[in-house]
C-alpha cells in the first residue's frame, strides 16, 4: 500500500533586472497533480500572452481529462512501488545468503 502524499505548493514570479512586465504564468491543480510554469521570455513580443496562453490550454486539457487517466497513472505508480520492494527484498535476501 502506497503511502498517501501531501504536497504543499506556492508560486512567485518575478520580472527580473531588466523588465517592465512580468511575463511568467503558473498553474497548480494540486487535486490531479498538475503543477506548471511557463516562462514569458522577457523582452519578445506578447511573452505574456504566448505563456498565458500554454498555461490556459494545459488548464483546459486537464480539466476535461477523463479521472481513468489519472488512474492509469496511479496504477503504474503503485506497480513501480511494488517492484522496488520486490527487488530490494530480493538483494537483501541474496546478501543474507553470502
């Protein structure tokens, strides 16, 4: 059984030594696992917009995401788990043997 995980998030942006405008865009969508960041590139056109919009879109993309997706994740992640176990079982096992 898989621990359950606590994840506590925070965000801060800033428009560094040379901006004016700070271009940088995050999304924390803690329940499903989802934590991004999109960096505006200071100084190129419409930086806000373009990370804004990367960010607005993934937002979109995972709310609309059926849960099974995520479950399918969780599924592996618990598979991974018990192999580790398993394997580090067994090399405890072996060293025990020599």
């Amino acid at each position: 059984m898989l621990a359950s995980l606590q994840i506590e998030h925070a965000s801060l942006s800033d428009v560094g030594r040379r901006g004016t405008n700070n271009e940088d865009a995050h999304l924390a969508q803690p329940m499903r696992g989802v934590f991004a960041v999109a960096d505006g590139m200071g100084g190129h056109a419409a930086g806000e917009v373009a990370s804004q919009l990367a960010l607005s879109t993934l937002d979109r993309l995972v709310a609309t995401a059926p849960d099974s997706t995520y479950a399918a994740d969780s599924s592996l992640a618990t598979a991974l788990a018990k192999q580790r176990r398993l394997e580090e079982s067994t090399t405890t096992a072996e060293k025990d043997l020599t």
